[in-house]
C-alpha cells in the first residue's frame, strides 16, 4: 500500500497548485495559489438511464464527466490580487476569475507514504466561484475557489 | 506586556491607598509575596500561548491565534475593606484599555475573588489576542 500523503507543511512532500496562461498565446508567468485548506477534485460522470420491459431494474450508462476543482483559500494579497511584472501574475486569483482567463492548472497530489513521489493532476479551466468572507471570530479573509475544468484531467 | 502594565497602573493609582510594586509575587517562605504585602499589586509574568486558528496545506500561511495571558493580584483586608477598593479594581480592569498596548484584536479582563483566611484575594487576569501568519 502506498496511500497518498501531502503532508501539510511539510516543503516538496505538500500538495501544490500551480496555475499558468491557457491561452494559445500565453500570457508570462506563474501563479502558485498557496494558503489552500482544502481541495476537492470532482470527477462526475453524468449517466444515461434507460428501462426495458425485459429487464427488472434500470439500465445506465456513463457519459460525459464533469470535472472541476473545489478549494478553500486563505487570502493572500498579492496571489489573490496579483503581484509583480509579468502578465499572468499581475492578474491574480481575482483577475482570472474578473477576465474570464483560460488557464492550465497542474495539481500535485502530494508523496505517497512510502516517500515516493506522487501524481500531477492536469488540465485547463477557468477560476470562478469566488466568495470571500471574514468575520469579526475570524478576522482573516478565506474564500472558496473553484477551478470549473475544460476537458479531460490528465495524470502524470 | 508586564512592563506596560506596570506603567499604566502605577500612574493611574497614584495618589490612592495602594502601591503598585515591581516584584514578581514569588512565595515567600510557603506563601505567596500579596498574601503577606496588603494593598500591594502585584503584576505576574506574562504567559504566551499560540492557537491553530486556520490551517493550511502548504508549509506557509498558517493563521495563528496568540494570546498573551498577564495575571495581576491584589489583597485586601476582607474585615474592612477599604474605601477605595471598587475603584481600584475597575482602575486595574481598565488596563487592557491602555493606548500604548497596541497590534491586538482582542483585549480582555476577568476579575475573581477569593478569601483567604481574613483576606480577600482579588485576581485580574488580563488576555491580549492577535493573529500571527507562520511563513
């Protein structure tokens, strides 16, 4: 057994998000989203349902999936409204989501428990689902964060 | 935060019946030193203690809650008390207000009571909160 262990805080072992431009022509830099307290990766198939009148119970068959990234983030000024000199990172989280960018994203799943290293999920998508939120018990800016895919995930 | 405590509660009860003093309230042959020393406050050493408040999966970025704990004591004659005593008490209360205790979010004050013995024992613990980022 080799379960996958991202140790949180633990540097070259911890799962990692790293965003850069999907466009065909891309835009510099890269953008890697920190701060994350939790990720969801959605692979949903969508199914066909059928009955036939020779058969006691429903006939389906899987489709198209629906994929996405579901996070949680912890708001850090410049990742989330974008920092430095090339054109992908000045955007930021935010900007992704306000311009609408395509972008690449490459997720590594963290090590495995017996230290070997992990799977890299890949693919394109747009950032959306934005709702960042604070509160006077706690006064730090979180927001989720979902990275909706375009196409299939890749894993490397 | 002991020294600035210090500061402010020696300015704002001077001219009164009590002092404020510099010791630590160490025991003192089996007894602690404002068990012995009337109308004295005694401010503790601070106590610092740290709260995962949002955790995070990589290795910066964790949001700490820190809360610096100061205990200040003062004992009073409990057959008599004296007639400046709910002044004195919300004078000491009034310290988590000090303008020079800056950079926290949360500042705090509980006031207990106890006897001992014909003393009554009056404790104010003082809990200063803020967020530290671990990077």
């Amino acid at each position: 057994m080799a379960y996958i262990y991202p140790a949180p805080g633990v540097t070259g072992v911890e799962l990692t998000l790293t965003l850069t431009s999907g466009r065909d022509t891309p835009l510099a830099g890269t953008i890697e989203v920190l701060a994350l307290q939790d990720v969801t990766v959605n692979a949903a198939n969508d199914v066909f349902t059928w009955t036939q009148l020779d058969e006691t119970a429903k006939l389906q068959v899987a489709t198209t999936s629906t994929n996405s990234l579901s996070m949680n983030l912890v708001l850090d000024q410049d990742i989330f409204f974008g920092t430095g000199t090339d054109a992908f990172e000045l955007l930021g989280i935010f900007g992704l989501s306000k311009d609408k960018e395509l972008v690449n994203f490459s997720l590594y799943l963290g090590d495995t428990s017996t230290g070997v290293t992990g799977k890299t999920l890949t693919g394109k998508g747009y950032v959306t689902g934005l709702a960042p939120t604070v509160s006077a018990d706690a006064p730090v800016w979180v927001s989720p964060i979902t990275i909706t895919v375009t196409g299939e995930y890749t894993v490397a | 935060m002991r020294d600035t405590l210090l500061t402010f509660l020696s300015t704002a009860i001077t001219g009164t019946d009590f002092s404020v003093t510099q010791e630590l309230p160490y025991n003192g042959d089996g007894a602690p030193l404002f068990l012995k020393n009337l109308k004295r406050v005694y401010v503790d050493q601070d106590q610092t203690s740290q709260d995962p408040l949002l955790d995070v999966l990589n290795s910066s970025g964790q949001v700490v809650a820190e809360t610096v704990t100061n205990t200040v004591t003062v004992v009073v004659d409990a057959k008599v008390l004296p007639s400046g005593y709910t002044t004195l008490v919300n004078q000491i209360r009034s310290a988590r207000l000090d303008p020079a205790i800056t950079g926290f979010s949360q500042k705090s004050t509980a006031v207990s009571t106890e006897y001992n013995g014909a003393h009554l024992v009056t404790e104010f613990v003082f809990n200063f909160t803020k967020l530290i980022v671990n990077n």
